[in-house]
C-alpha cells in the first residue's frame, strides 16, 4: 500500500518536470542570433576583402568601392567607363544618321519617295495614260531594270543639284507598265531659292509609238508661269 501510493504522488511531478523544457523552447534565442549573425558577416567581409580578384576592365562589375582600388585597377575602370561611353555616343550618332536618311528619302514629303509616288498617282488619274496603258488598278511602276525580279527592288534613278541662284532641282525617271503598253515617265521638280515646297518644271510620259503626254509642264521660264527678271546673275 505504501509504494502505490508515493508513485500516485511523484506521477504529478514528472509531469512538471517535463512540461519545463517546453516552455524554454519557446523562448527564440535572439541574442545569441544577432551576435552569431553579426560575427558572420564581419568575418566573410574580412575574408573577402583579403582575397578579392584583382579588377581588370574585363571583370569590372562596378561593385568594389572606388577607395579600395589600386592605381592600376582604377586605371583599368577609368578605361572601361571612357569605352562604355564611346559606345554610347556611337549608337546615338549612328541612331541619328539612321533616321535623318529615312526622314529625307522616305518619310518627309519632299524626299524622292514621296515625289515618286505623287507623279505615280498623277498617271493613274490621268484619262490619257489610262486610255495608253490600261487599266489604272493595274499600272505599276519602277525604277531601273536590274537582276532582281522583285519591281521594289528596282531603283528609281534621280539627281539633286542647286543652281547658282540657290534654286534645288530634282530630276527623276521611272518607267510604267500596264495591261496595254509600257513607257517611260520623267520628272523635273523646283524647289525655288526661300520657298518650302517643291513645284513641277514638268512631268511626262512617253509610250512608243505615241505622242508624249504632258501631266505638267511650266511653260514659262520663271516662276508661277511669270517670266523672270535677270540682274546681275539674280533673278526677281
């Protein structure tokens, strides 16, 4: 009876004993972590300030302060940057000539592109080159005959000059088929000396065996059909 009854009694205190750990558990050690953490991450600085790679302007990724670096290695960043940069202002050069060439031969309206396809409409709508050459959905035009099949590969021969007065001339030729005939189209456009805008000299389209069809034609010598007053190698 005796030992029954002292281990009822000590049952209750294991079960205190036990539950103890437990609560301590809980607690996160978070001192001891900080000061682990801490500890870590100045001996990994340590150690990789002691053996860092030499930087080079190959392996230069910007990363290691400039204060730590030696003559040579900021030298070699000092390269790295200054070739960087020239290869950012040599895509900005490049950029530019890029897209002034397609602003002036085919976006602006004065470029040959433009002005080619103008006089191409004017052939389409004119009743003289339909009765010629046919059927004006099925008028196409092109420029010099080369080895390519492909008519948007053919160029459009053209020249560009400026005359002693100042005045910008274009001169351009083509050549158009359609379901009936084939010819020949030329152009002559002014640009006068102060004006913006380009006019006809004239525009015409010749078809074997036919007379030359005029679309545009000035037939004075000055501009806007009046004849020009000349002094002193100036006209008025």
């Amino acid at each position: 009876m005796n030992f029954t009854h002292s281990t009822v009694k000590m049952r209750p205190a294991a079960r205190l004993v036990l539950a103890r750990p437990a609560r301590c558990l809980r607690l996160p050690p978070r001192a001891h972590y900080a000061t682990d953490r801490s500890e870590t991450v100045r001996v990994a600085a340590s150690s990789s300030g002691a053996k860092r790679r030499s930087v080079t302007p190959f392996n230069d990724s910007g990363f290691v302060p400039w204060n730590e670096l030696s003559a040579a290695e900021k030298a070699g960043r000092a390269t790295q940057q200054t070739f960087n940069f020239g290869m950012v202002v040599a895509g900005l050069v490049l950029t530019g000539a890029v897209t002034y060439f397609l602003w002036t031969d085919v976006f602006s309206p004065d470029s040959k592109i433009s002005q080619f396809n103008r006089a191409v409409d004017k052939i389409k709508k004119d009743q003289r080159c339909i009765h010629l050459l046919g059927d004006a959905r099925k008028i196409t035009a092109h420029g010099d005959e080369t080895y390519n099949k492909w008519r948007r590969a053919r160029p459009v021969s053209s020249s560009e000059k400026t005359d002693p007065q100042g005045n910008h001339h274009l001169i351009m030729h083509f050549y158009v088929e359609g379901p009936l005939a084939n010819g020949m189209a030329q152009l002559h456009m002014v640009k006068w000396r102060g004006h913006d805008d380009y006019e006809y000299s004239y525009l015409f389209v010749d078809v074997p065996g036919h007379e030359r069809i005029y679309l545009e034609k000035q037939e004075s010598s000055g501009r806007n059909g009046k004849k020009q007053l000349s002094l002193f190698g100036v006209k008025w």
